[in-house]
C-alpha cells in the first residue's frame, strides 16, 4: 500500500511539474503581463537617438554566405557613419578571407586561429568602437529596417539589451516546410517567442535570439572560451547588472529551419550542454536576492531541464500503477503510443532523407567467399 501511495505521489508531482513548465508557466506569464505589464517606447523615427552601433559576426569557413551576408548589411536603412561592420574569421580554411578583402573599407576583419565562437566574439569585441554591439551570424538576414528597430528600446536608460524576432521559412504562410522537422520546429519557435514577448512585457526575457540581438558596450564582459550558449549567458549577465532584456518583435531576422532530425537533434544537445554550463558560470542566477527574475528562471530554464527526468518519473510510476486503476494503465498505453509514434516519424524521416539525397542508403555487406574449414 504504501509503494502504491508513493508511485501516485510520484506520478502527480512529476505530471504537475511537466504541465506548470509547458502551460501553465505561460499561462501565469499572459496574467502577470496584463495585470502588470512593463511597456518601453519605441524611438525609431529620431536619428538623432541612434548610437553609433558595431556589428559583430563570428565566421568559420563561410565563404559561401559572406557575400549576400555583407550586401544585406550595407544596405540597411541606418546611417553609414553610425554603422560599423566587424567579421572575425575563426581559423577558416576556405575562402571566407578572400571573399572578405572585397569590401576592404567598409567591413574590420578580424582573423584569429580556430579557438570557437565565444573567443571569435570576444576577438570581435575588441575591435568594435560602437556605443552599441549588435551580435549576429553570417547565416541569417536582416529586414532592411532591423538595426533601427533593434537599437530604439534603447533610449529607454534601465534596458541594457534588446532581442529581434527570428522568422523562420516553416513559420511564414504560403512557404511549404521541407520536412515534419521543420514544421515542427517552426510551431515550437513561434511558441518560444510569446513567452519570450511575456517575459519582456514583466521585465526581461532570459536570453536572447543569436541570430539578431544588440546589448550596450558598457555591459558586455568577455565570455569564457567554451561558452556555448553566448546569446543566453550574455543577456542574463546584463539582468544580473540591474538591467532589462527586451523583446522587439519589429526587429526582424530571417532564417531556414533545421530540415532534418539530426540537425535539430544537435541544436537541442548543444541547448541543453549550455544551460547547465550557465548554472555553473553564474550560479547567481540560482539566488533570489541576487537574481530578480528568479522565479521566470526558475520556470523556463530550469524547468525545461527537469522535465526529461519528470517525464520518467511519469513513466515508472504509471508501469507500477497500470494494475491498480485503469487510468494509469491508459496513461502507459498513451505514453508507449507516442513513443512507437517518434519511431515511426524517425523511419519516415530517415526514408526521407535517402530519397532525397540528403542521406546515402547503406549498401547490404556481402557474405565472405571462401571455403568453409
């Protein structure tokens, strides 16, 4: 009696956990953002609030992308002698230098051994002379009015950074997704960016979005070489130092969705690596009298990292608990339905991905010839 009194505690307290982060966090976000919203103005219209602004990009072997990349970033609508451009080559070995030294006068190259992203940033830090850094990859594409939109929240003196919106292909009507990976990610992205437009609205959002984020000079501090997750850490810093981190979803960046299941795999590996490496280099973040979004931390970040071991816990105690009520029972038989499910979509997508090229089928290996000793 008593195991089956514990397995139910398990199996409720896990369940409530997994839907406080996924719904009912987001839920407690809207609420607290009508009842209490934090608005900012914006002052795009008035060039004469627009700061001198250094654009930092970290490339390794990006030749290929360089090119559109800095066409797109010379044509923005921000005045030219307010807007300076600095690319930081991380150990490359194709062309990206090269491809680079054509726009000599109007682009700072920055070339450095292979040491990873955050030394490329720091690297790239040091060469800007802006009031403020805007942080971005070579990979994306800004609206033509992003830099003005990203830069206007702060006229505001209590925000210390600012995030654009990323759209992705699957998100924007009309274009059809490459895969169910991409569509997946596009529906999970749009349902990260209104906690993100909540979390702002209260006070700051807990990160920002890599491809399009800008932050005052004067807060940044170096990164250590093995960060991983720069445009989370960064941020949280500048909330820790009294500031806000605002969502501007008129700022905007355009990006492709991760097209298969691997690609996407990583990114969340790597998601989940940096979190947990955060916690490390900033426990701060951890303590309430130091850390005044606490409790928004706490449900995101933290959250997010518990849910895996809750959704085990959920399992376990539903095996242990299928013979006792027929509710339990259900409840594996809907978890093992969604696991065959995953199966499924992973062999489909695998399957996919051979008919399209993207994968190569394996060969079936030959039986040895030879006579049998």
């Amino acid at each position: 009696m008593t195991n089956v009194t514990g397995m139910r505690a398990l199996f409720w307290c896990s369940t409530i956990l997994v839907v406080y982060v996924y719904v009912g966090y987001p839920l407690l976000l809207r609420l607290w953002a009508r009842l209490r919203p934090r608005p900012f103005r914006l002052q795009t219209s008035n060039f004469r609030l627009q700061p001198r602004v250094s654009i930092v990009i970290a490339a390794r072997n990006e030749g290929a992308r360089l090119a559109a990349r800095m066409d797109n970033l010379l044509s923005l609508d921000y005045p030219a002698g307010k807007r300076q451009i600095v690319v930081v080559s991380d150990g490359s070995t194709d062309d990206t230098l090269e491809v680079l030294a054509r726009y000599a006068g109007c682009v700072d190259v920055v070339a450095i051994p292979t040491g990873g992203k955050a030394v490329a940033l720091n690297a790239g830090v040091a060469r800007a002379t802006g009031d403020v850094l805007v942080f971005t990859d070579a990979r994306q594409m800004f609206e033509a009015n992003a830099l003005r939109e990203l830069v206007a929240p702060l006229a505001n003196p209590s925000i210390g950074a600012v995030t654009g919106e990323l759209l992705l292909d699957a998100e924007s009507p009309g274009l059809a997704a490459q895969s169910t990976i991409a569509e997946g990610v596009g529906l999970y992205w749009k349902y990260e960016k209104q906690i993100r437009r909540s979390e702002s609205a209260i006070d700051s959002t807990l990160g920002a979005t890599g491809a399009i984020y800008a932050m005052r000079r004067s807060l940044f501090r170096p990164l250590p070489p093995d960060t991983l997750l720069d445009d989370v850490l960064a941020p949280m810093r500048v909330v820790l130092a009294g500031y806000r981190v605002v969502f501007n979803e008129r700022a905007r960046a355009f990006d492709r969705a991760a097209v298969d299941a691997d690609a996407e795999a990583r990114r969340k590996v790597r998601t989940i690596a940096g979190n947990y490496q955060i916690l490390a280099l900033e426990p701060r973040l951890l303590l309430p009298i130091r850390n005044r979004v606490w409790l928004q931390y706490v449900s995101h970040k933290i959250g997010r990292l518990v849910v895996p071991y809750a959704m085990l816990a959920m399992f376990v105690a539903s095996i242990a608990l299928a013979a006792a009520h027929p509710f339990y029972l259900a409840v594996l038989a809907g978890y093992v339905a969604l696991m065959l499910l995953a199966a499924c979509g992973a062999v489909i997508e695998y399957r996919s991905q051979i008919a399209d090229g993207r994968l190569e089928a394996p060969r079936p290996v030959a039986p040895p010839v030879g006579r049998i000793a």
